[in-house]
C-alpha cells in the first residue's frame, strides 16, 4: 500500500505512523504550511515531502485542485490527514471517498471543530478521547474506525489533557492504518466500517471508577 500524509504543523501523528513499522510505503509528506515543523522529521525518515501554501490560493477550490495534483503524482492508495488543518472541498473529498482518513482529538461526534480539550473541560465530561475516521464531505462525521478514551481528572488544565489524548491518538492511528494495509478495513455503508479483526471482549469504561472497582 502506498500512502501520502498530509500535515499542518508539528508532525507527531505522522511521526508515529512512521515509526510503527507499517507495511505501508509513505510516498510523500504533503504540508499546506512551509514552516511546518513536521516536514523536517519526515525528511529525517528519508520521506519526500512538498509544500502546496493555501496562502498562494485565491480560493479552497484552486487550492484544493494543486493539492489534489501533488497528491495524485505520488499515486496513493491512502491519504493520510494527520493534524492537518484545513476544511476540504466537497470534489477533493469525493476524489479519495473511502480512501481518506483522518485523525481528531476527541471522541466524535462530540466536540468536532476546534478546541476540543478545552471544550471537553467547559462540559465537565468525564471521559474523553480521540477518533480516526473515514473522511466525507461534513467535517469531522465521516464513519468511526476507531476510538481511544481517557478519564478527564478533577485538576486537569487543557494541556495536561491534551497530551494524554495525543499519547493514545499515537497509538491508534498506526493501528488503524495496520487494519488498511492489511486490507482487513473498508468503508461500509450508512456511516459505519466494515472490519475484519478479531473482537477481544471489551470491558466497560466508566469515569469515575465505581467504589467496587
Ligand atoms: C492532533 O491532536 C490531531 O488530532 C489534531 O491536531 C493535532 C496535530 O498534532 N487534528 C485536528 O484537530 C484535526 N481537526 P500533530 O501535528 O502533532 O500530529
């Protein structure tokens, strides 16, 4: 399988996909932003990697046609949206339908958008998380693959939540792209994924633990 990221800033998921040992061949790192930190740990790995600066854009669809061409010379089976911060065209996500993913920092579809840590505290949830899904024209709805929770603690601040939900999104999205490599993943119908994995039994998660715990 050959894969193309694309990326906005600091890179972290794409370093994590990079560092898993996939059996993914990652043709190119693609960034909107030429001062993204990302792009230089990618050369790192030995990754090309291209700027297309929606700064040089008049619109999202201009933009979205040179991104779609930078994308399209490497030839990928899968596109990659790791921290990759911009709202796509309706006809750039319908070119990769069921073939892009991306990965957001809270467990859709609560808290789609921005801020989500922060958003998360203001609602005093107790659990929260991250999600990798199937990308499709609505922002942040597309179908879920997978999730990843964590307890929200009494004393949390916005960072220190942050980093516990980046320390699993770095788990799930190598596992996600595994599942797609592996060809055992697809995009269903009516929102959901089909997944051909094996179920362990899974308990429940329940923040605050109960006393019997
Ligand atoms: C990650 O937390 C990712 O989930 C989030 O941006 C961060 C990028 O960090 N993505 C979104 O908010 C997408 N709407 P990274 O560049 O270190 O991977």
């Amino acid at each position: 399988m050959r894969a193309v990221i694309l990326i906005s800033g600091r890179g972290s998921n794409m370093e994590a996909l990079l560092r898993a040992g996939l059996p993914v061949e990652f043709a190119a790192v693609i960034s909107n932003r030429p001062e993204a930190e990302g792009l230089a740990v990618a050369q790192g790995f030995g990754v090309a990697t291209a700027v297309v600066d929606h700064r040089g854009h008049v619109d999202r669809a201009s933009f979205d046609a040179a991104l779609a061409a930078e994308i399209d010379r490497h030839e990928p089976d899968l596109v990659i949206l790791a921290g990759f911060m911009r709202v796509l065209t309706e006809g750039f996500v319908r070119r990769y339908l069921g073939r892009m993913i991306n990965i957001h920092p809270a467990l859709l579809p609560s808290f789609p958008g921005l801020h989500t840590h922060r958003r998360a505290l203001e609602a005093g949830v107790k659990v929260h998380g991250c999600t990798v899904h199937y990308v499709t024209p609505e922002v942040d709805v597309g179908p879920i693959i997978i999730q990843a929770a964590v307890p929200v603690l009494p004393d949390d601040d916005e960072a220190g939540l942050a980093g516990r939900v980046l320390a699993q999104e770095h788990r799930i999205y190598p596992q996600a792209v595994r599942w797609l490599a592996e060809g055992r993943l697809s995009m269903g119908e009516a929102g959901r994924v089909d997944l051909r994995a094996p179920r362990e039994a899974m308990g429940p998660l329940v923040v605050p633990a109960l006393d019997s715990a």
